[in-house]
C-alpha cells in the first residue's frame, strides 16, 4: 500500500521532459521593455539617419 501511495506521488509530482515540453522559434526572449517592431526600428533608422544629414549640415 505504500509503496502505491509513493508510486502516485511520484507520478504526480514528475517533470516531463523538457525537450518535449518546450515549444519555439528558438529565439532570444526578450523583455516587453527590449522588444521593438520591425516598423518601430524602421522608423528609429530612419530618425537617426535624419539627425545625422542635419549634424552635417550644421556649420
């Protein structure tokens, strides 16, 4: 009887495998803070590229 009493525990308490648990892209998880959409960084090259034409400009 104890040792069914141990053998459900265990059961309950097991970890799957980790390599089938996990399921991705692969990628980096970044946090929310971090995290930029393609348009956002478009537009952030595109703000810095206009920053440096004006620096140039500048006498």
């Amino acid at each position: 009887m104890i040792r069914r009493v141990i053998a459900r525990l265990r059961e309950w308490i097991a970890v799957e495998d980790a390599e089938e648990r996990i399921e991705g892209s692969g990628e980096a998880i970044t946090s929310p803070q971090h995290r930029r959409s393609p348009a956002a960084e478009r537009e952030l090259d595109r703000l810095g590229e206009l920053d440096d034409e004006h620096r140039r400009d500048d006498p």
